[in-house]
C-alpha cells in the first residue's frame, strides 16, 4: 500500500509540477525565473506533503513504525 501511495504521489508531482511549469512559461518570458519559481513552488509542495505523511505517520494510517512497549 504504502509503495502504490509513494508512486502516485511521484507522478502526481511531475504532471503537477510540468503543468506549473507551462503556465508561468506562458506569463514570464525569462527561462531561468520560471525554472527558479517552479522550484520554490515544488519545495513548498514538498514540504506540505511531508507535512500531511507526518500528521498520517502520527495518525497510524502507514501502520505502528514503533517498537512494541516493554
């Protein structure tokens, strides 16, 4: 489960992040900005995502990732 979950984030990310991509492209006409802008806006993506998998991790959905108490 876990693997399907991390495989469909990962293709949800390219297409999201080359649909970002074409649009700023279509407004700014400096590459290099659009390259920068779509990485900044990656990495906020990124780390929200880390964000929701933590608060899931805490909410044992991905199942016990502690050791049994003693």
């Amino acid at each position: 489960m876990g693997v399907v979950v991390f495989i469909s984030i990962l293709v949800l990310a390219l297409f999201l992040m080359r649909w970002i991509m074409n649009l700023l492209a279509q407004k700014i006409h400096y590459p290099w900005l659009v390259v920068l802008l779509t990485l900044i806006i990656g990495g906020i993506i990124l780390i929200l995502v880390g964000f929701i998998a933590f608060a899931f991790g805490l909410a044992g959905y991905f199942g016990n990732a502690l050791p049994p108490a003693q």
